[in-house]
C-alpha cells in the first residue's frame, strides 16, 4: 500500500525524441540557463557543460530591443542559436519570437512550436522557417523530457489545448510550452530552474510533480517578464512550498527597463519567496559585451 | 466605395438591414482604413509615459484617454478589400486532413501572399470610462477578429485614438495616428477563410516518440475539452461544420 503511494508521487515525464532526434542525446551536460537582454520579451538558451547554447527557448524582444537598429549578423552573434538542435516557441505573442524575423541563423534551425490561434504576423514569420513542426494537439497536458548524457534533464508541456472557436476567449500565454532544466545527484537529489514562458507557474501540471521530488529550486524566469496578472494562489502556493536554499534563488526578471505595464512586479515574489531570492533585471545587464545572464546550477 | 466591396464585408448594408456593428457611423469613406484585425493582446497601460509604439520604440501617452485608465487592444491584420481580393486564390483545407502537397502550396501562397499585402500592428486605446469600454471589451476579445474602420488623423480629445504601424515599414510609415471610427463582428463566411489563412495549416505536427526508461508513472491524461474529439483534439469537427452551416445560412439570408 505504502508503496503504491510513493509511487504514485513519482510521476515522470516521457523521454522525448522530436521527429527521430533527442536535441540532448550528445550532450554531456547541462551547466543552466541563459536569459539575454532583449528588452521586453523572452530569449533565452539552456547551456552545456561548456556554457555552450544546445536549445534556444524563444527568440524575441519588442520594445527597448537592443537589435532595433542592428544587422542580423549583430543578432546572431549576440544570441548565438544557429548550432542549437532545437529551438522552441513558448507561445506566439510577437515578443516571444520577433527577433528571429530579423535574425538569419536562428531560422536555419529545426524549430518545435505551439499550435495556437494567433496573428497573422506571427503566421507570417513561420512561413519563413524551413524546418519547422507542431507539438500536436493530442499531447496537450503530458510531460515529456530530453535527457543530456549524464542524466540531465530538460521538462517540458503544452499546458493546454488552443482555442479555435471565435466565441470563446483564448489567452495563448495559457496555452502555451513551459519548460524546466533539471540536474540529479547520483543520491536522488537535485536542482531545478524554471523557465515557464508567459504561463502563471499554477498553470503547470509537472511543476507541482518537480516540487513534490523536493527538487531544490535554484533559479527561476519570472513568467510574462513579471506581470501581476493571472497571479494566483496556485502561483503563490507553489513558490512559497518549494524547497529553497536561503538566498539563492536566482529570479529573472526579463523585461525592458520602461513599459506599460510597468513590469516588473517583483513584489509579489519576494511577498511570497521573502529572502532566499535573488532578483535580478535583464536591462541591468546592459553594460559590456556579456549582455545575458546565467542561472548556473 | 463600391457595392460589390460592401456585398462582401457588409451584406446587411446591401441589403438594407442594420449592420452589426459594435460602433454605428455612417458607411465607411474612401478616407478610412478598413482592416481584418486579429487581436493579439488586451492590457490595462498602467504606465503612459512608456508606450510601446508599433514599431517597437517607446514613446510618451499624451492623449486624455491615457489619464483615464486606458486599455491597449493590440491587433494587427490586413486591409480588408486586399483580403478578400486574394482569398479566392486559397484553396480551403480541412485541418483534419491536410497532405503535404497540400501544406507546400498552402506555404507558397502564404509568403506570395505577404509579399504584397502589410500587416500593421494597430494598438486601439480606450479609457474604462468610455460608454462603449464595455461593448468593446466584449468584441475585441484576445484570438478573435474583428473589422476595424479608423481614419487617419492627429490625436485630438474625444476621439479614441489608434496608433498604427510596423517596424519593418519604411521610416515615415512606422508610426502612424488615427482615430477609431467603428468596429463590426466579421461575417462568418469571412471569419471561416480568415481563421483558415491565418493559421498554421501550412505547418505539420512533429512526431513526438516517447520511451519509458522505467523510472516514470505515466502521467494522467487531459480530459479533452466539451466538443473536441478526445483523439484528436485540434480536430474540432463539429464546429469546422458549424462556421461552415453558419456560413451558408448567412448567404441565403442576406441573399433573400
């Protein structure tokens, strides 16, 4: 009996290959993550054990962009995707992939992406990709998993299925891709990052099932670049119940210095997470040549 | 603005029935922008010294409706006679059963398509205290398209303001201003080809193979939705067929 419930609390992603290929499968290992400055919006790569960039996570960046005025060899050299086997979409609003447009390597890559409904701008640019496929509709709501050599992890779900009737309302930061990069200790224990796109951490199934392995959590991007919408108390119960180390919680907070909607809203986390995070600002790092900043494990 | 341009947007003026129009004006004038918009983004501008224009930049909010409470409904899609001149030249899909031939030609007609018709961002700005906020609301839904009517001109009191435009037009057309002038519910024989076009029929679905190392629990399946097909949930069927019924009993309506 006893053993059928911890079992049950063992709930693992499928191991996943994309059309034949795992993205990881010569990757010895996985070092953390990497969010770039694009001002307001998502670019951001899970590195190797070389702090190479092996999987490209969005490609965006609108307002305050430090590419606004540059040549898409400065786009590809600052966030260099063109080696990644796999770049993924998160979901479709244009900040979460319009640097790509202007970008030259990145779209040479084989792109995974969400069915949604969405803009025709968006439908516009995946015209202009070559390798490009949908994560299909039917594995809505299921985890799946690249494993690196050594054991590392990389989770990810299409949260939920997309909205096609006109009548109803689809948010596509709901119904989008959120990942998460996992490293284990030969023990069982380990450490996890969070990377959840736009989507309210609540919104995750496997997260809740990450959190129950008693994962510590080490770092975080703050969904939809800090906003305080759609903060729940799913959100909130989640982050305040995750095994943390005091004060190192890396928090990212990838928005541009102004906006409308005057992200960041960092408030809510240290309300929830008070001193073990570390919050740091993307347009903070908008000095020198190293216009990123890492999550290492 | 001729009959057979208004036939296809707005058959019920043809017809001599009242549109249905969320904000009534006259018909459209040659003067006035006349655009599928589909919308991508609602939010509150809590900050209207930092907007973020259409083409990426920032820019200061000195329009009234930026002191009350105003709500950015980003949209963006093409001028509605360029739609509707092009859309013949689309074959129709069936999302369920899309072959790869298919899916090339669909491809091809896309980046002709583009080639020639702009697609502006077009940021509509209405404050909470507007009459209409709430008929407003309720038509520019996220994920839904609608015909927006604005005319081009400077930001004055009174008037809701539209900023339009796209970093990737020339310089002078990045950033243009205008004022809304109405907004209708698209028909649905249009809405049937626009959600069509506009879509990623011309993308096929990756083969995700999956192999359980023995360490994992399968994890619980998503109850699919009310009215998808469990095995297939894009599929939708029955609501392919409803916008398809829908579509024919418009035109035997606004034919009769």
């Amino acid at each position: 009996m006893s053993s059928e419930r911890a079992r049950e609390l063992i709930v693992g992603g499928d191991l996943a290959q994309i059309d034949g290929f795992n993205p990881l499968a010569e990757v010895e290992s996985l070092n953390g993550v990497r969010v770039y400055d694009v001002g307001q919006g998502d670019s951001i790569a899970i590195l190797d054990n070389r702090d190479r960039p092996v999987l490209q996570i969005d490609y965006g960046g609108r307002q305050d962009s430090p590419f606004r005025d540059q040549s898409s060899e400065y786009i590809d050299k600052c966030m260099p995707a063109g080696d990644c086997r796999l770049v993924m979409v998160t979901h479709w609003d244009e900040d979460h992939w319009c640097s790509a447009a202007r970008a030259a390597a990145v779209r040479g890559a084989t792109w995974l992406v969400p069915r949604q409904v969405t803009s025709p701008r968006a439908v516009r640019f995946s015209t202009e990709l070559t390798d490009v496929s949908c994560i299909p509709e039917s594995r809505v709501g299921q985890a799946f998993c690249f494993k690196a050599m050594n054991g590392d992890e990389v989770w990810w779900e299409k949260i939920a299925a997309s909205e096609p009737d006109a009548s109803k309302h689809e948010d596509c930061n709901r119904t989008g891709v959120a990942l998460a990069v996992v490293k284990r200790t030969p023990s069982g224990e380990g450490t996890v990052i969070l990377v959840p796109g736009d989507a309210p951490f609540g919104r995750v199934r496997y997260y809740e099932h990450l959190r129950a392995q008693k994962l510590t959590l080490r770092g975080l991007v703050a969904f939809h670049h800090g906003s305080r919408s759609h903060w729940t108390e799913a959100t909130r119960r989640l982050l305040r119940t995750w095994p943390v180390n005091r004060w190192d919680v890396r928090t990212v907070f990838s928005c541009s210095r102004d906006n409308p909607f005057r992200h960041p809203h960092v408030e809510n986390y240290e309300e929830e997470m008070g001193e073990t995070i570390e919050i740091v600002r993307t347009p903070s790092c908008r000095v020198g040549n190293d216009r990123y900043i890492d999550i290492a494990f | 603005m001729s009959d057979e341009y208004l036939w296809d947007i707005y058959p019920d003026i043809v017809n001599g029935r009242e549109p249905p129009f969320v904000l009534l004006i006259p018909t459209p004038e040659d003067e006035d922008h006349v655009h599928f918009a589909f919308v991508e983004d609602v939010e509150e501008v809590e900050e209207p010294a930092a907007l973020e224009a259409p083409d990426a930049s920032t820019m200061v909010g000195k329009h009234p409706v930026f002191r009350n409470q105003a709500v950015r409904f980003r949209t963006s899609g093409p001028d509605a006679r360029m739609f509707l001149d092009a859309v013949a030249g689309f074959d129709q899909l069936d999302a369920d059963n899309i072959t790869d031939a298919q899916r090339q030609k669909r491809r091809a007609q896309l980046r002709e398509f583009f080639k020639k018709v702009p697609l502006p961002i077009i940021d509509i700005y209405v404050s909470k205290f507007d009459a209409d906020y709430k008929a407003i609301k309720q038509t520019l839904l996220p994920g839904s398209w609608t015909l927006v009517v604005f005319r081009d001109g400077a930001l004055e009191a009174g008037l809701r303001p539209v900023i339009y435009g796209a970093p990737e037009f020339q310089p002078a057309e990045r950033i243009r201003y205008a004022r809304l002038r109405s907004l209708a519910a698209v028909t649905p024989p249009v809405e049937l080809r626009l959600r069509d076009i506009f879509s990623f029929n011309h993308i096929r679905d990756a083969d995700i193979s999956t192999e359980d190392d023995g360490s994992a629990t399968p994890q619980p399946k998503p109850q699919p939705m009310p009215g998808l097909d469990a095995a297939n949930p894009w599929k939708q069927t029955h609501r392919q067929e409803d916008y398809a019924q829908k579509a024919v009993q418009y035109q035997k309506l606004t034919q009769g």
